[in-house]
C-alpha cells in the first residue's frame, strides 16, 4: 500500500510541548494524566479516546491513538485481533506504534509516521478517527481541551491571553502562568500548583529515544 501525506503542520516536538501543557493542567486540577518516558507520551480523553507520540530514534516519529465515535479501525492494536492493518509495506519502525497500543490493551485507530520533515499514513479507506481539533496535535485543540477542562472542574472560564501564554512556555511553564489560567471562584475546587509544574517538568527532563 502506498504512503500518503497528513495535513498536520505540527512536528514531534511541537506535540511533546503541547502534551507537556496538557499534562501541566490535568495535574493542578486533579485529574490523572501519564507520566512521560523516553519511549512515548501518552494521553487520554474521554470516553476512551486517546493518543500516544512515540519515538523511535533517529528523528522519527509515530502519532498513534484511537478515537471511541469516528474510528472504524478498531481490532488492530489488541492482542490476538488482526483487524486493519495500518502499517503495510511502511517501514518496520512504525510497527512500534502497534505495539504500544498493545502494551496498553487499547484499540488503534490511526498510525503516521514522521520521517524527519513530514508525516505519512498508509493509504486505506477506513475512516481512522483522526481530528487535528479533537486531539492536543495544535495550539488551537489544546485551547480548547484547557477549556472543557475549565469547564468539567468548575473552574473560572481561561483567558484566551493566559492561555498563549501558557502554549508559549511550553515545558519552560511556571506556576503563575498556571494560576493565571485556572481560576477557582471562592477558592474551590482547590488548584494545585506545584503538581502542575512538577507534572511539566517531568517532560522537560525526558529526552526523546
């Protein structure tokens, strides 16, 4: 099967950045989030959705993931099911993104690669459930993930200015950027800053495979 190319703008470290913010966010007001590794970031949304950034080496790179509504791919990153085969004739790194869905029992619904300068799908019909404005893969979804997460938690609603802010710092996030952000009316719930900034630096000490 023939590659094609993704519409994603966004590199790997673009991605690792917004994960790291995410991750920032989710810790301050409680909600679980993965912790990093030299391997993979993993993220997760609701209902089951989820998305992971795997890196192989040698400047490359997977975006893997599978969403619960518009994925019809599901089967092919359980253990024992064939269902759709997303790797092909792709070079044989990007089976590292089968395996991670396996290692975390998920279904798999999208698999691209990314060869230094772009990303690559292999060209199948099934819709893959790949949305650029439902996954933290640009600045413009994960404004609006903070958003929903505002909401959820009954926080105040983000300053759109706060959180640029925010996307900018990246890893190099502080605590007052964070506060700027989350803002409980009455103080409650409580915010907990510093888990946010720990959860931040957790990614800038881990340095891609």
């Amino acid at each position: 099967m023939a590659l094609l190319p993704v519409d994603l703008d966004s590199t790997p470290d673009v991605i690792a950045s917004l994960l790291a913010v995410d991750a920032a966010v989710r810790a301050a007001v409680g909600l679980e989030h993965f912790p990093p590794s030299a391997a993979a970031l993993h993220w997760a949304g609701a209902d089951g959705m989820w998305m992971a950034l795997v890196r192989p080496g040698e400047g490359r790179a997977l975006l893997v993931g599978w969403h619960h509504e518009f994925s019809m791919t599901e089967g092919s990153g359980r253990a024992g099911e064939a269902g759709t085969d997303l790797v092909g004739d792709a070079p044989v790194w990007w089976r590292r993104g089968v395996e991670h869905a396996r290692s975390h029992g998920a279904y798999l619904g999208f698999l691209y690669g990314w060869d230094g300068s772009s990303w690559w799908r292999i060209d199948q019909p099934t819709d893959d459930g790949f949305d650029p404005e439902l996954f933290p893969v640009t600045r413009l979804a994960l404004r609006d993930i903070i958003d929903e997460l505002a909401d959820d938690t009954l926080l105040d609603p983000p300053p759109p200015g706060a959180i640029d802010a925010l996307l900018n710092s990246g890893t190099g996030l502080t605590a007052a950027q964070l506060a700027a952000v989350l803002h409980a009316p009455d103080g409650w719930p409580e915010i907990d800053l510093e888990a946010g900034v720990r959860a931040v630096r957790a990614y800038a000490t881990t340095v891609p495979a």
